[in-house]
C-alpha cells in the first residue's frame, strides 16, 4: 500500500535488481521504494550499511522485509541469521521473503518468512507501473554521520531521477550500444544512481557485478573488462590503490582495448594513484572523469565531460552545467578569482538536492545549510587552480593546528604517499603536550617493505614536501583504514585511538571492514608499549591493561 516502507536485506544479486524496480515502479524504498507506492531502504551486509534493526526503527512503519538467505563474495554470509538477530530487536516487520541463493540450511519463522520461489511463480512477469508525483520520496539512503549515529538521506522521484540521468549521459559520454561498467556497491548512492536510476533510465547496457576486485584473482576486474568489451569504468580510488599495490603483473594478459571512459568515484584520488589507473588501465588515451558528489547531493557535480573537458592529474575539474559551487573563507565570504582556498559550498539548487534527513528535519538544516546563509555546504575544502579547475581536498573539519600552523590533514597525508612504499594514508591530530596538537600517521604499505627505516623516510618525505613542521609525531604501519562504502574515511575512530580513548568507538556496522578497527586498536596499543619502553614517557602497565582488555585477555597474560 502506499507509503508502506521496503526494507531489502540482499547482497548484490540479479534478482535485487528486478526487486528494486518492481517496488520504484509503484512506490518509494527505504533505501529503496515506486507498483506498490512503497519506500525503498537498502541494506546488503557487506557490510557497510547501518544497523538494520537501526534502519528499521529509523522508518517507523517499516511492514515487509526482502532478504537473501546467504550471500557469497569470497565466503558464505549468513545473512538470514543477520536479518534474524536484527528483528529481535525490532517489532514493526510484519512480513519477510526470504530468497534462497546458496541451499544453505535456514529456519522460517512460522506466519512471517515466506520463500521469493513460491511466492513469484504464479505471477505475471510485467506490471503497469503506477503514476506518481515527482515529489514523492523516492528512497531513503542511510549515510554515516559525524557523531556516528547514521542519518537517513530522502530522495525524491522526478528530480533525482532526473538529475541521475542527465549526469550519465554527459559524463561518462555513453552512447548507444556502448557497454558500461559501475563496480559500486549498490547499497551506497553512486549505486543508487549509477548502476540503477542513470543507466536503466537511459537504456544503456550495464554490467552488475556481484564480489570483490581480488577474487578470485587480482586479475577480476580486467578480465570481465575483455570479456565483455567494456567501453565506460567507473570505480573507487579504494580499489585503484589495492589493485596498483599488487603491481602491473596482473595486467600482463589483459588488453582492455575496449575502453573508452575511465572514472574515479568516493574520494579524492592522489595523483599516483591518478597515473597509475590513467596510464596502466586507460593505456593513456582515456579520459579520467574524476567525479565529486556526495549522497545528499544525488549526482555528479563536479567532473569533467569525458573527451570534451581537458583532464588535470588530481583535480576534479569544472562544475556541471546548471551548478554554480563557490568558495568562502571561515566568515562566509565569497572568494572570487583564480589561486584560492576554501570551504565548498553550492549556491543554488539543482533537481537531486536532498529534501530532508527522514524523520529529523531540523538535523538537515543543521547539518547543510545553517553554516553559510543562503548556501548548502559541502562540508568539504577546495581550491581553484590558475585555470580555474577546483580540486578537492578532503573535509575542512580535518584540520590540524600544530603549533599554532593550521594545516589540512589531506596536504600531510598527500606528502605521505610520495613515499614509492606507501599504498595510502590517514592522519589525525592528537593532544601534545608541547605543540597543542601533534600528527598522528596510520599508513598502508607494500607488503614485505615493512623495516626499520621505513618510517623515519617517510618522515623525510613530508619534512621535504612540505616542512618540518608537518613531519608526522607517530606513524602505525596498518592493514586497512576504516572507511564508510563510499570510501570516506571515518576519522572520528582515528582520533580516538590517536587520543588514546579505547572506549566506545561509536557505531563501526557502516564501516566497509569493521574488523579493521580492532586491529588498529591493537596496533595501537603495542605502539604505546614499544614508545614507552624506548621514551618511558608512558606507563607500560596502563598499555598492557588496555591491551588485555581489548583481546579479551585475563590478568594472568592472556591478551
């Protein structure tokens, strides 16, 4: 019925797909919704959505729940207990499918869980689809807040959809016949709007990818790329880096000649990581669209057109036509010209604007437009060029002011990955003693290049690039960082463990490795130790406590 809220619990698979556009066709979704003028919500366990009973309760009158009973990427994922364990908590789910996908043993709940096979295989396979108002919420897409209880993002139907389309067709350049490639997660906008609403609004020819880059091969993505003589790719720095770390040997068998488009999604990408997918992957004849937007803003906003807008390594070029992005410093005062730096904010609307945070109007205002009067901010920092192309630089509350210099978090961490070892890397501020605020490195390395040195010429790199007064105070050599599914880093948890505060981190579920954490944590703490045996600055006993605490071990040694 109308207004009933769809909540979809499935990993990546094809049937998702004709799920979601049956329910868009009639309704709205929570993360999903329109035949049945429902409401759309998405969560797909892998994993980097809220909660779900957190998704549930936030939609108040969520009625039906569609869910896998098992998942694979590289593993099974018993996404039925998930979804069983969530509804203990949770009394508004009146009715669940259930679709079976790996013959996996699984209990139904008597009167609630149903199987999708039963259910489908009496109906007709087409439906007339109903009208609706382009006002009508479309979905509701849960994003990760900087407190860390996640805020409900509201789309609407005619100007998301709308904006979704026009977007496609003018970045990416697609032209009919062409075979596109987003290898988005669905559960996060840029598959919201690039792999369902842009491409199917367009009739384009879109390949939907169910797994990982590196399995069952490093290989993977290139592979299906031949195969399927891909022509626009559009994917996540993320997995740009954790490809280049494994060398150009992968590439050896693959011609990836049919590509036309390659595209950049979720973050800032660094120039090494720019060249090394322009010039390996692009084969250096592709334009690199290196795409900014966020998931309250629905679509694309700033990119170059691919072919028609010159590329420049690292920048994320010109705004849309109909997008007006301006720069104000702290006051809010419009910085015109050329060679400025400041906060990014959109002066006027465009159609895929999002219309509220659901159930809490206020925390949108709050959140994007009481900062600067008149304007949404971004909350991110940019700065124009000489030739007028604005290039991102990363959140401007990830700010560090050592000694009285204030420096972004995004120029220390650019410095870092000059470093030829270096894969990719996270700073934060911490309280110090002496400068108000020291640098605190959490940095990924090449595999095997872990030694003595390699952190005192990383320190070199950055005292070289920049000065010594951004020369990281402590660098963890680390596995991962932990970071939302559209790549963002989520720096609150890196300052707690710079400050060296180990209780509650806060909501990790919408984290893309939430196991990450806890080996940072860790490593954190044997950090301390290893300091403090050397400086003796710290209590070892206080570091070994913490240390136990976290593995679970007991006074007698078992941490």
């Amino acid at each position: 019925s109308e207004g009933c809220r769809v909540q979809i619990a499935l990993v990546g698979v094809a049937v998702m797909y004709a799920i979601w556009c049956g329910v868009c066709k009639g309704g709205k979704m929570v993360t999903a919704a329109p035949k049945f003028k429902a409401v759309l919500s998405l969560n797909n366990f892998n994993p980097g959505c809220p909660p779900l009973s957190t998704a549930i309760d936030s939609c108040v009158i969520t009625k039906i729940l569609l869910e896998v009973a098992d998942g694979v990427i590289s593993k099974v994922i018993p996404v039925k207990s998930v979804v069983d364990e969530a509804l203990e908590k949770s009394n508004s789910i009146e009715k669940v499918i259930v679709l079976k996908r790996t013959n996996q043993d699984v209990t139904l709940v008597e009167n609630r869980d149903f199987w999708w096979h039963e259910l489908v295989a009496d109906k007709p396979s087409e439906f007339k689809a109903e009208v609706m108002d382009s006002e009508d919420m479309l979905f509701i897409l849960y994003t990760s807040g900087s407190t860390g209880k996640p805020k409900g993002v509201v789309h609407t139907t005619g100007g998301y959809m709308v904006y979704s389309a026009y977007t496609f067709l003018n970045v990416f350049q697609y032209d009919k016949d062409d075979i596109y490639w987003c290898t988005a997660d669905v559960g996060w906008i840029t598959g919201h709007s690039y792999i369902v609403y842009g491409p199917l609004l367009c009739g384009a020819t879109s390949i939907m990818f169910e797994g990982v880059p590196t399995y069952p091969n490093v290989s993977r993505f290139w592979d299906i790329v031949d195969k399927h003589k891909v022509n626009q790719f559009y994917t996540a720095p993320t997995a740009i880096r954790a490809l280049q770390a494994h060398g150009l040997e992968p590439l050896e068998n693959n011609s990836l000649e049919s590509l036309k488009v390659i595209g950049s999604v979720g973050e800032p990408i660094n120039e090494e990581a720019w060249h090394w997918y322009h010039d390996n992957i692009g084969k250096g004849n592709c334009p690199l669209v290196d795409t900014w937007w966020q998931t309250e803003t629905g679509g694309i906003m700033i990119s170059a057109l691919a072919g028609i807008t010159p590329n420049k390594p690292a920048h994320a070029s010109l705004p849309l036509p109909g997008i007006t992005p301006v720069i104000v410093d702290a006051e809010g005062n419009e910085m015109e010209g050329n060679n400025v730096q400041g906060n990014l904010c959109i002066k006027s609307p465009w159609p895929s604007i999002l219309r509220t945070t659901y159930g809490d109007h206020e925390r949108c205002i709050n959140t994007y437009f009481s900062s600067y009067k008149g304007m949404y901010f971004t909350g991110d920092g940019v700065k124009r060029d000489h030739d007028g192309y604005l290039r991102i630089l990363g959140r401007v509350d990830d700010v560090i002011n050592v000694s009285g210099h204030r420096m972004g978090t995004a120029e220390v961490e650019n410095a870092i990955n000059e470093h030829s070892e270096v894969i990719e890397s996270a700073v934060v501020g911490y309280p110090h003693d002496i400068k108000g605020e020291g640098i605190y490195a959490f940095v990924i390395i090449n595999p095997g290049s872990e030694n003595d040195e390699i952190k005192n010429q990383i320190t070199d790199v950055v005292r070289n690039v920049i000065g010594p007064i951004a020369k990281p105070d402590k660098i963890q050599i680390v596995g991962g960082l932990p970071k939302t599914r559209s790549g963002k880093i989520m720096r609150r948890i890196l300052r707690k463990v710079a400050s060296n505060d180990l209780s509650n981190m806060g909501d990790t579920s919408t984290l893309l490795n939430p196991d990450i954490v806890e080996e940072i944590i860790k490593g954190a703490i044997l950090y301390l130790i290893h300091i403090s045996e050397t400086t003796r600055r710290t209590p070892i006993s206080y570091a070994v406590f913490c240390l136990k605490k976290k593995t679970g071990g007991g006074g007698g040694g078992g941490g």
